[in-house]
C-alpha cells in the first residue's frame, strides 16, 4: 500500500507539472512550473507522520528529477542554419514584405533549348528546407532548358525566422508575389507542390499575384481553404504509411523536454509562441524521423521497402510550430472558390495514384478553377511524384515540360470535371 502511495504521489507531482506548463504557457522555460510543483509537492508531503514522510518524499523527488528534463535545452537557442549545398549558391533576397529568404537559381544547361520564361518552385512543407532529392528534381528541369529558381519560405531551411503571427497561410501568398517582382523578369510559371500547391491556388485568386502568374502547375495539392480542409473523405489507392519501417535517425520527441513541447502544442494546450522553447530551438531540436509515418505516406504501398533518402540530416529543416501555425490560418480562413471561378491563369493539376492526400482536396481545385486545362494522373507514384525511383522522375518532367511548352499531354486528360464524381466513387 505505500508503495501504492508513493506512485501516486509521483504521479500526481507529474501531472501537477504538465498543468501548471500549460497554465503558465511554459514560462521560464518551464522552470516555473517545475519549481511550483516542486515547492507544493515537498510543503504537502511534509504534513504527514515521519513514517510515512520519508517514502512520498522520495516519491516527490523522483517526480522532480524526471520532470527538470523538460526543462533542460539539448540543443542550442539561437537559430544554426543548415551549411550552404555545394552545387548551388545560396542567395538571400529581402522582399517587400519584410520576409529574407534564401533563394536557389538553376540557371538553363548550356546547350539546351532555352525557355524565356523563368520557372518558380514552391515546396511543401509548410516552413521547411527545400529536401535534396527536390534539388536534384529541379536541375533535372533545368538540364532542359529551363532557367528555374526556388526559394525557402520565410522560417524555413536558411531563410530568416519571423514573430509567431507572422506566419499565415496569406503571408505566404503575398511573399510569391514579392519574389516575383524581386526576379524582375515579369510573369513567370510556377510549380507548386503539397503545401506549395496549395499557396499557388489562393495565389490565382489574387489578381494582384495572379498577372504575375504566366502559368500554373498545381500538384498534389493539399485543402486549399477552410471548408475544404474540414471535408473528409478516401485518398488515392494505398500509401506505403502503415508498411514502411520507421525512418531511421534520431528522434527529438523521444527527448522529455521535445516530446512533451510539441506534443502540447499538437494538441492546442500550449501556444505556439510559447515560454518554453523558443522558436529557434524548435528548428534546431526538429529532425527527419520525428516526421515519423508522414514520409511513407508518399509513397505507393508497392515501394515499402525502398523508400528513398529524400533529404540529409544536414540540409533537413523544418519548423514544426510555424507549421502548425499556417495550418491554423487556413482552416479559419473563408471559401476562396469565389475568386478561383473567376481564374484565368492557365493552370494544370497532377495528381499521384498513391496520394495519400483527401481526394476532394483536388477535385475542389479542379471543380473551382475553370482555368485549369489539363488534368494529369501519374500511375505508379505516391505523394512525392518525384522521387528518384525507376523512370518517375522523367515522367514527372514530361508532363511538366509539356505543358509549359503547350504540347500535347504524355497523360490522358483525366480526370475532367465531368469525371470528378467517377473518380470519387471508383477511389482511384
């Protein structure tokens, strides 16, 4: 029995602790709440008979030595940006907006056909680096003869951190347009992906950003405003989420002081500018494996066992609290389907096989954007429809390339808008 006692105390000074973190908002690096629960727990135990003192006390300083290690930084505070890639120059340009970010150009490869108009990559993420085997995808664009530039999104890879409530799914649109008018080489074509799919479509409901827009490849788009993010219904055919190995690596969430940080904020108890960590350190504490499942998740099943390295723990950055905090402003945000009707950027949507994205996500897109021209269903891939696996990268690039230069497509035009119920029901 006063072994039982004792747990309880432990666990009850534990418990104690994670409330008062998320009451004080982790102040003081969440010092306060340990030396609050500390202090009552001790002043409590003293109370009882000296028989029974001398087991809670143990209990209550067993308590404290594990809690003081959420309170304890492994990593360092200020911010220590990935090093500079050896076969790319890494630019800084300062937008309009106030936004620094780091900026990556492909120039066209000589001897290649040379298109005119640049060609601008966003990356999913949201606020992440850009991963290496996307690098390599876009000097494969450019070897024909593309001249293409990519920059990280403010809070992201090398490019600069911004406040907490800097970070909106709107900022994120008004900085394409800022790049653009930094390029000063007039409208350009853009490729978004994942989540840079998803800032490209509310980009084309600006008209501001939308004229600089010359066109438009929205692929593997995520929900692109609120209404669309609370729709829930099937994705493409098997991912290989539930069947892969774990990622390998080191995982910060298994730490105490990051897994109970980030685990608060997943669940909205804890803000995401908060007294525990600061932002800084979240970026550098954040690795590829506590991504978990989410990197299986694009790719097909069939590819279980030969998922790629997409990224090195070098040039891997993600800022999981800005993240969650772009998420946050789209799902409050209005319907832009309004404004996507009245679309006339010419526009194209890749989809995967192997999406493991909500299939009226993209049907919401097709359905909304009278703009968009072809649709495009890569067979075989996942998510991540280049990936470096057998020939998919070039497929990837076919379909691109073709459209950009208005030739036939390599795919048939599927799904159309007439097909959209089709496609649902048959859960391709």
């Amino acid at each position: 029995m006063p072994m039982g006692r004792n747990l309880a105390t432990a666990t009850g000074s534990i418990l104690g602790f994670l409330a008062l973190i998320v009451a004080t908002g982790g102040a003081g690096r969440g010092l306060v709440a340990w030396l609050t629960t500390f202090l009552l727990a001790t002043a409590a135990t003293l109370r009882y008979s000296r028989k029974r003192r001398r087991g809670r006390l143990l209990a209550v300083a067993t308590a404290a030595a594990l809690t003081v290690t959420v309170c304890i930084p492994t990593v360092p505070a200020e911010r220590r940006y990935p090093a500079d890639l050896p076969f790319v120059v890494t630019q800084h340009w300062r937008l309009a907006t106030g936004s620094r970010v780091a900026v990556y150009h492909y120039p066209p490869a000589a001897g290649a056909p040379h298109r005119a108009t640049p060609l601008v990559y966003l990356h999913g993420g949201p606020i992440r680096g850009i991963a290496l085997l996307d690098h390599t995808f876009l000097r494969q664009l450019a070897g024909q003869g593309y001249d293409v530039y990519s920059y990280e999104q403010a809070g992201g890879g090398r490019s600069d951190l911004l406040p907490m409530p800097q970070y909106t799914v709107d900022r994120l649109t008004t900085d394409l347009g800022a790049f653009i008018d930094h390029l000063g080489r007039g409208p350009v074509d853009v490729l978004g992906f994942s989540s840079g799919a998803i800032v490209l479509t509310r980009a084309l409901t600006d008209p501001g950003v939308a004229a600089r827009v010359h066109r438009a490849i929205i692929a593997e788009p995520g929900p692109m405003d609120g209404p669309t993010s609370r729709i829930d219904g099937p994705a493409g055919r098997p991912s290989a989420r539930d069947s892969a190995a774990a990622p390998p690596g080191a995982r910060s969430t298994y730490l105490p002081r990051y897994g109970v940080t980030f685990g608060l904020m997943r669940l909205g108890l804890l803000k995401l500018d908060n007294g525990l960590i600061g932002q800084a350190e979240g970026v550098n504490a954040f690795t590829a494996a506590d991504l978990g499942s989410d990197t299986a998740s694009a790719y097909c099943a069939r590819d279980a066992l030969r998922i790629p390295v997409e990224d090195s723990p070098q040039n891997f950055s993600f800022n999981a609290a800005a993240s969650l905090r772009v998420q946050e402003t789209l799902i409050d945000s209005p319907s832009i389907a309004p404004q996507l009707s009245r679309s006339r950027t010419p526009a194209m949507l890749m989809i995967a096989e192997c999406s493991a994205q909500v299939r009226q996500w993209q049907t919401a897109v097709l359905a909304a954007d009278p703009a968009i021209r072809r649709t495009q269903y890569l067979p075989g891939v996942g998510h991540h429809m280049w990936n470096g696996l057998d020939d998919n990268n070039q497929r990837a690039a076919a379909v691109i390339t073709a459209f950009l230069a208005d030739q036939p497509a390599p795919l048939p035009d599927y799904p159309t808008r007439a097909d959209i119920a089709a496609f649902l029901q048959g859960h391709r």
